[in-house]
C-alpha cells in the first residue's frame, strides 16, 4: 500500500486513506507523506454506520474512485456509492484466494469497474465466478530489484553475524508470519528431516525463521524439545530482510494457504532459490530454472517427503543451487521488473478513470 500510495502520488493523484480494523496503527506514519489525510473508522465510527460515513466523505470531497484491498469496510463502501453516487470509480486488488475473493467476484462484482489480481491463477478463479475477463487486470506484487534486493548493493555477512555462524555455513530462511496459514510447525518438522538426512556431517546446515505471530512460542518449544534450536533461530519481523537473504542459501516455504508472497520474488531477486509447495500463483513464478515447486500434497507424511528432497537436491549440490541463483535474479530482471509493476498500476487507473475529465483524487479503503 505505501508502495503503491507512493507511485500514484508521483503521477499526480491524490489520495485520502480510511481503516477500520482495530489496531495501533503503527504503521500510518508511512503513509502520511504520501497521502492527503489518513480516516480511522474504528476511532469512534460505529461498524454499522462506517460505509455510510465513508460514502458521504467521497460525496463530499469529490473523490473519483474508491480503491480497496481484501476489505469488508471497502467492499460495503463500494455498494453504498454506487448505490448513490454510480459516476464515481470503484476498484479492487485480490492478492489470494480466499472469501475476499469468493465475495468480491460472486456477490460485489457489480459494484466493481474493475478487478486487479496478483495472479493469472486469481485471474482464473475470477472468471469461473463470472467476472467478465475484460473487468481483470494482473499487478504483479514484485520488489525493487534495482535497489533493495539487489546483491550487488547489499553487503554479505550481516546473517551470519547475527547468528554467530562461521560464513559459508548453509542458512534455509523462513520469513513471513507465524501463523497457521504458513504452517510453521511443518517447517520445524521439515527441518528435523532435512537435519537427519544431511551428508555433511562437519558442516550442518542452519535455519531462520524471520517473523511473528501467534505460533511463536508453540514454535520455539517444539524446537527445544527436537534438540533442533542447536540449528534453528527466531529472528523478528522487523530484521532486516535484504541483508538477510544475501546469506541465505535457500528460501524454504510450506504454507497451507498463500497467493504468490512477495518474499519469494525479493528472495530471487537477491539470487536464492526457492522451493515451495506449488499452490495458488507461486508456480508462475519459481520454476524448475530457479528452485522447485512441489505438489501440495494433502497426505502430510508424502508432502513432507517431496519437500525434503527437492530442498536438499538443491541445498547439497553447491554448483546447481549457485546457478538456480544467477537465474533467479535473470528471471526477475527479465520477467517481473518493478517498472513492470508501476506501469501496470498506472495503466489500470488511467484506464479506470479515463472517463473522468477532473483530476483524479482516489480514497484507498481497507
């Protein structure tokens, strides 16, 4: 959303910012220099009169579109105006599927103009729910290959100091939240196996876990009774991510629900391979060329088993995984470049809004 606030900024909108979801808000002050004024319906707006009051705030400040993101708050927002006031713009994004996308394409498509997915699989999903393929536009969700996630600009070492581990050591990183949808405890499992199996007795690979979430103790007490926090660490969310990865030997993921999450594109961006249960848009992105995608197999004993050994064929055999990872940093330079992402944005609300002749102000829900 920052990201994206940031870009449309940039190319001449303006924006305004409403929440509904009790928090501490903690990230809106990087929002604010991108923004005109940020609305939080949950101080003081009662949940049944929030899409009501948001309507006439798009009434009364002239807003020309309503954007939104996996939003209940948005969603009913879009009713209220069209409802009201049919000249105004509505748009979603979808990022996973899941009810938000079930709802937005079966029940509020028809006051939506516009569907933008992270995915040709959400894409997919839309049409067999009967939204019109005109209606839908892919934004990839990728990185700042240039900057950010660019190895070349990011100095090895920091990981490994951080760990107090000799450099060269192999280092599997999770990172995203400890939740049951990421399925952590699998991955500690996982982790045993790939520990058992490993041919390299003097030179054992470690693993980092970079997030939090509720499945943060039951994590780390399964690691102590394993014996596994000898190789494992919990790193917070707030770790540096970039300096990160660029001691990573392979990014690891098992989730049991997942659209296609940015971390995969940052990991290849920054050459490390990816292997990952093939489920919803990942396969779009992590081929054979640069990690492996495996089946997301509903028996747990056989999913653990592929998943194991398509990590250690990769993370065992130093020449191939430092090929996987020149060519995940090709396929993201090649196939999915941030100014990729930016110009799809922008073409889809200069589409959206080309039927309006005033400058485009854009209230962002959710």
């Amino acid at each position: 959303t920052i990201d994206m606030a940031e870009l449309l900024r940039g190319a001449g909108y303006q924006l305004s910012l409403a929440t509904n979801v009790p928090a501490t808000h903690e990230w809106a002050h990087k929002l604010v220099p991108h923004v005109d004024d940020i609305w939080h319906m949950d101080h003081g707006v009662p949940p049944t009169e929030q899409a009501g009051v948001l309507r006439e705030l798009v009434r009364n400040r002239g807003f020309d579109a309503v954007f939104m993101s996996h939003s209940w708050l948005g969603y009913d927002t879009a009713r209220a105006v069209k409802r009201r006031l049919p000249g105004v713009r509505t748009v979603d994004f979808l990022h996973m599927h899941n009810h938000f996308t079930r709802k937005s394409c079966q029940q509020y498509d028809r006051y939506l103009d516009m569907h933008l997915v992270g995915s040709e699989y959400i894409a997919r999903r839309a049409e067999r729910y009967g939204v019109r393929p005109d209606k839908l536009r892919v934004v990839r969700l990728t990185c700042d290959e240039q900057g950010l996630f660019n190895p070349e600009k990011v100095a090895p070492g920091w990981l490994y100091e951080r760990l107090g581990l000799r450099r060269g050591t192999p280092v599997v990183g999770f990172v995203g939240r400890l939740h049951e949808d990421k399925d952590p405890l699998f991955l500690a499992q996982l982790h045993e196996k790939m520990r058992s199996r490993w041919s390299q007795p003097n030179r054992p690979p470690h693993f980092v876990f970079i997030g939090d979430g509720p499945l943060q103790e039951p994590l780390r007490k399964r690691l102590e009774e394993t014996g596994m926090h000898h190789y494992s660490h919990l790193l917070p969310s707030h770790s540096p991510i970039p300096l990160a990865m660029r001691d990573m030997s392979l990014l690891l993921l098992a989730s049991r629900r997942e659209g296609l999450p940015i971390v995969c594109y940052e990991a290849l961006s920054m050459g490390v391979p990816v292997v990952s249960t093939a489920i919803e848009g990942i396969p779009e992105l992590v081929t054979a060329e640069v990690g492996a995608c495996v089946p997301n197999l509903k028996n747990p004993e056989k999913r653990l088993e592929r998943v194991c050994e398509a990590a250690l064929d990769i993370l065992e055999n130093e020449p191939l995984r430092a090929a996987m990872g020149q060519r995940a940093r090709q396929r993201i330079l090649t196939h999915f470049p941030l100014a990729a992402t930016h110009a799809a944005y922008l073409q889809a609300f200069e589409e959206l809004l080309r039927t309006n002749s005033s400058p485009a102000e854009l209230a962002v829900a959710g």
